[in-house]
C-alpha cells in the first residue's frame, strides 16, 4: 500500500488505510505500508516504511514525500513476495505507486478516497471555481486511466467517476468498522475532563477542521439553535487548516460560551468518551465518500443528525439511529432542538444506532478485498 498520509496524521483515509490492514492481517495477508516519514513519532514495525518528506504549503498536517527516496526502495521491495500495489491517494503517492506497479509487474489499484471536485477550490481559492473542477475532473480521469482497477467507497462516488468518463473497471466497497473497538466510552468522564456540566445540552463534530467539511455551516445552524437552548455547547474535535477561520467565525457569531475546541482525541479513549458525552452527532459534509465518523457515532450508540450527500447518503439510507436532514440551517437547527428538548426521541435513536453499524462490518469488507486482490493477480 502507498499513501500521502497515514497516522499519526488524522483523518478517513488513515482510518481506512489502518482498519483495511489490520483485518486483512488478521485474515492471514499481511501487508507493506509506504507513507510519509512524520516529526516526533514513536518507532514504526517493520511493516511501515517511511519516506523523508517536506511540509506541503498551506497544510501544515501534510507531509509531501521524496520522489527519488521512494525510486530507492524498489530494490528492496523486489525481495517482498507481493502481490499486487494498492495506492490510496493521488499526489505522490499515485504516480509513485504506478510506477513501482510497472516496475515490478504487478497489477495496481488505487482507493479513490477524496471528492477533489468539491475540495480542491477550498485550497486553491485564487482560481475560478469552474477552473478547479475542471481540473480536478481532469487529474481524476487521468489517473484513474493509469491503474488497473478502482476501489470505490460508495455508489454515489462511482456515479460521479462515470459521469466524468472513467470507464476504469471499479468495485465500490467501503470501508468497514470495528464494532468491538467502539463499544464503552465515558461521557461523565470527558465532561469532567473538559469542565462541562453533566446536564448541559451537548452536541459533538468530530472531523478533520476543514474547510471542506462544511462546518461553517454546523457554526450558521448553531446561531439558530440558541435562540431557543441557550445553553446548547458545541464540541468540535479535530484540528486542520480551518481552525483560524472557524474560531473567528464563532466570534462574528457571538457562539464563543457555546463552542468548545477539544483538538485530536485518542482514538482508544477521549475519543470514544467524547461520542458518548454528546447528546446528538452533528454533520454536514458535502465531500464525503463514505463518512466514517457517522458510523463510529452509530457504534457508540450516539444519535446522528445530518445532511445525505455522496457517501453520508449510502451510510444513512436505511439508519434507524439517526435524522436526516436537508442543508438548510432553520430545519437542521429544528432537528437538532427536537433532540434535545424529546428525551424519549434521543434514547429511541440511541437504542437503534448500533445496529445501524454492524451492517459495515471490517471483517465483511476485507473479505472481498481479498477476493478483488486476487481476481487482480490471476
């Protein structure tokens, strides 16, 4: 596997990159990670090898790895028995990771991950938005014409690629969670820790702080719900590169005593507490392949409330945990009061939410990863 990012660098494509490998191991097909080599982090098995890499430029997070540090490793990798090259993201890592497929003769594959179409804009706002899109379409049919196969998170994204032309062969499968590793979690505990009392209206995003991620919106909704909760706090857990705009945002707003920064949370722990403490999940992403964060709220039993766009739509569809909701900021805030003010809604829609995410099992997903390997490899 090739990546541009994986932990310590938070975010969906980590998650998937870790949850994908650490079911295929437990399934007997152990894997190679190439990723980026990230400042002050703990030793890495075997299995991980990094790559020197610089800082990428209005993303402080990222790491852009060496081109002529990856050639380098194609002499070792020969030794490796493997079977097929699976990138995961389309910078260096892409064209890196073809070229090695090519080299060593084996098939490649390649995640589409990311929606750049709604997401490129955001990081180039000195371009036209009609220019960005177009190029976006552009580098994505490009690149997908250069691997093998495609996997795909959900059918919503697959729709967008065939619309643009790739006509790649590609197989949507998301990724799956664990569900044993989203069970417990302390709400009390993650109040306390944060001075928040136990009674108070809670509500909990949980995101890498993008701009893409629409929290602006979440922010324009939230200004709706105080009027009538007054004392409503919201949490965002995550950090990135709209993190200064979104702090002056609650300023302009007048939310500073009803939002609350916590930063990145320990996967197997604050983070589990902070799902748990909030009385509802709220998300509003329009750029989502799949949304992972929603099926971990679902895990925990915590109820969602969220637009349906690309892949949040595939993860809702059938959700007895959770109310869907158009982008608009007086019926989402409306929702969201309901939930608040209904303790018999929010403990129905608690009940039901885990169940809603047993159906996206790691396990499952994994198994027919195998299986796209291998059909790749014969």
């Amino acid at each position: 596997m090739v990546s541009d990012v994986s932990f310590p660098r938070v975010n969906g494509v980590s998650t998937s990159i870790a949850t994908f490998r650490q079911t295929l191991s437990e399934l007997g097909h152990p894997s190679t990670l190439i990723a980026p080599e990230y400042r002050g982090t703990a030793p890495d098995p075997a299995d991980i090898l990094r790559i020197p890499a610089r800082a990428v430029p209005l993303d402080p997070e990222d790491r852009l790895m060496s081109s002529r540090a990856l050639r380098r490793l194609e002499a070792t990798l020969r030794e490796g028995s493997y079977d097929v090259v699976h990138i995961h993201t389309p910078f260096v890592a892409h064209y890196a990771g073809v070229a090695l497929a090519r080299r060593l003769g084996l098939p490649v594959i390649e995640t589409y991950h990311t929606f750049f179409e709604e997401y490129f804009h955001h990081y180039a706002p000195f371009l036209p938005g009609w220019l960005t899109r177009r190029i976006a379409r552009s580098m994505t049919v490009s690149q997908c014409r250069a691997v093998d196969s495609l996997v795909v998170p959900s059918p919503q994204m697959l729709s967008k690629l065939r619309e643009y032309g790739v006509e790649t062969p590609a197989e949507v499968l998301p990724t799956g969670i664990d569900a044993a590793r989203f069970r417990g979690g302390d709400g009390a505990r993650f109040r306390a820790a944060h001075g928040i009392p136990a009674d108070r209206p809670m509500l909990v995003h949980i995101s890498r702080v993008a701009h893409e991620k629409n929290i602006d919106f979440i922010l324009r909704m939230l200004s709706h719900v105080v009027r009538t909760v007054p004392d409503v706090l919201l949490v965002i857990a995550g950090e990135g590169p709209a993190l200064g705009h979104l702090k002056a945002m609650v300023g302009r707003l007048g939310l500073r005593a009803n939002v609350q920064f916590v930063g990145y949370l320990d996967r197997s722990t604050t983070l589990l507490d902070c799902y748990r403490a909030g009385h509802a999940f709220v998300f509003a992403s329009r750029t989502e392949t799949q949304g992972l964060v929603l099926l971990e709220a679902l895990a925990l039993g915590t109820p969602v409330i969220s637009t349906a766009v690309m892949g949040t739509a595939d993860v809702l569809k059938d959700a007895q945990g959770a109310l869907v909701v158009e982008e608009n900021e007086a019926a989402f805030a409306e929702a969201v009061i309901r939930v608040l003010h209904t303790p018999q809604l929010r403990s129905e829609l608690a009940a039901k939410a885990p169940a809603d995410a047993q159906s996206w099992s790691a396990l499952a997903m994994a198994e027919r990863l195998v299986k796209l390997y291998a059909s790749l490899k014969a």
